[in-house]
C-alpha cells in the first residue's frame, strides 16, 4: 500500500449495539489506500464544510451522500449486513441511530503510514434500552484496524488502536480522545502499556455541541490526538498484544511480526446516538530514509 495515497475502500460497523466493531458491536470501515478516480461533482451539502480547505491537503472520506466506500460489521452478523438499519446519512451526517432497537443486546458496530485524521461529532438523545454505562456517549476512531475480513462473526471489536470519544453527562470531568487498545499495546516513555485505556488531558464537552478530534498517524513511530486543536495525548509504537487471542491470531499471519504501521480506519458505535459531520483525511510525506551506517574499516 502506497504510504501518500488513501482511499475509504469498504467500511466496517459492528454493534454490541452499533460498533461499526465490536462485541456485540458494529462499525464502518475505511480502508488507506490509493485515492479515487476523479467523478461528477458533489452535491451540495446541508451541514457546515470542513475548517481546513482542500487546498491544505485534506480529503474528505464521507462524502456527505451516502455511505459509498463504508462497510458495516456488526457482532453476530456477517460483514455488510445491518439488520436494524443503525446506520445512516440524514441531513450531511453520519447517524448511529438506535431508533428501531427494542434493546442494546451486546451489539456493537463501526465505520473503517502517515497521515492525519479528523472527524467533527457530537453525541445527542437518549443511549438505547440495555446499553452498557460505559458505553454512555461514547464512540471512537478505531486506526491500524485489522481487514474486517479476518474478523470472526462474533468478534467484539476488530484489533486496532483506538481513539475514544465520550461525551460529558452534565457534571464532572469526563476526557475525550483517549486511548484504548482492543488487541493491542502501545508504548510511552519507552515502556509498553498494557492497561487497557488511558485518558487524556482533554477539556469535558457536556450536551450536543460538536467536537473536532484530529489524529496525527506516523506509521509505527507515533499517534498523537487533538481536541478543537490542542493536543491532548502522544503514545509510540502501536503493536500486537501478544497474550490477545484474537491478536495471536494476526500474529501466525504475520509470521510472528507485532509491530503495527497501517491498516483500516473504522468508525464505532456503542448503544448511543452518535453523529459524524465530516471525517477527512490527510496523507503525510513519507519518512526520510536514515543515512546507511558506514562501511567497517579494513585493518591493514
């Protein structure tokens, strides 16, 4: 895969509630790759445009029509079947809508080396009958995710480094772009941590307004997350958890290698209305090569 070009191939949503993916999850997947043909002109959207313009670089993903290059995934159903119809576009966004669930029943759901991301969100409504109290206005950008292809039918989430995105219940503090690590670890201070999730120094956003999460991605080097253009939280070295199952398994495919550089973009859904008003993407130069260590002196 072409590190300067990306492309939303087929997206991923998984449900454990919706998770486009996850336990019972659902998600939308875009995958990096190579950049579309050029097509007939956008239509025009009813939501504001995003703040960069395209002159900076960034491309959108969502093409505020439909979900053309997204596929869904949900836990307990197969890949690009949305049985509740979870996911949808109304008005230029992205919805997460539990409308038509009588319960959250452990579906979750989403949407998936260089390069930023930025989605605008905001969570609304009431979370679905049954969704777990974690999953309270909480969503995420799932990056380095596994092919949803290799995920099994009943998978909770896909193996990925995740971006999560919670909203504030009214009162007290609640952070936004934290890091979780469904399958994997990740390093910081030259140590690897293997807690599952760790906060950021984020603000907490409390009601419906909109959030502007933005990730820097360098490959295996480092993943940085902003809020509103702050950052927030740097880690380095995203890999495979070596005592995940659903990991190990991706190791024996990659001949025993850990070290995660790329993979599929997922956007997730976990029992709370979620919307995504714009989700662009922006590709980095590649790394400068490092000069080659001098050839060792012959004595004589």
């Amino acid at each position: 895969m072409n590190r300067m070009n990306f492309r939303p191939n087929s997206s991923i949503a998984c449900l454990a509630a919706v998770f486009l993916v996850a336990s019972t999850a659902s998600h939308a997947v875009g995958q990096v790759g190579d950049p579309p043909s050029p097509t007939a002109k956008p239509a025009k959207r009813q939501v504001a445009k995003p703040a960069t313009p395209e002159k900076e670089g960034w491309r959108p993903l969502f093409n505020g029509r439909n979900l053309d290059g997204w596929v869904y995934k949900e836990r307990g159903s197969e890949l690009g079947v949305d049985p509740s119809s979870t996911v949808k576009v109304e008005d230029g966004v992205i919805r997460m809508d539990y409308a038509d669930w009588e319960s959250f029943d452990g579906r979750f759901g989403q949407l998936f080396d260089r390069y930023r991301v930025r989605v605008v969100y905001r969570f609304l409504g009431d979370q679905v009958k049954g969704g777990p109290g974690w999953a309270y206005r909480n969503s995420g950008i799932m990056l380095h995710c596994q092919d949803p292809k290799s995920m099994r039918t009943d998978q909770d989430f896909p193996v990925s480094v995740e971006v999560q995105l919670l909203g504030g219940s009214g009162s007290g503090k609640r952070s936004t772009a934290n890091l979780c690590t469904p399958g994997t670890n990740v390093e910081m201070k030259q140590e690897v941590v293997t807690r599952h999730c760790t906060n950021s120094r984020s603000e907490t956003f409390h009601g419906d307004q909109w959030v502007t999460a933005e990730v820097e991605v360098l490959g295996n080097e480092s993943i940085t997350h902003y809020v509103n253009g702050v950052e927030v939280m740097k880690y380095q070295r995203p890999q495979l958890d070596p005592n995940d199952p659903d990991a190990q398994t991706l190791m024996r495919i990659r001949n025993g290698d850990v070290m995660l550089d790329r993979g599929w973009i997922s956007l997730q859904g976990e029992s709370h209305p979620v919307e995504f008003k714009s989700v662009e993407i922006r590709p980095l130069p590649a790394a400068a090569p490092r000069p080659a260590a001098p050839s060792p002196r012959k004595a004589g």
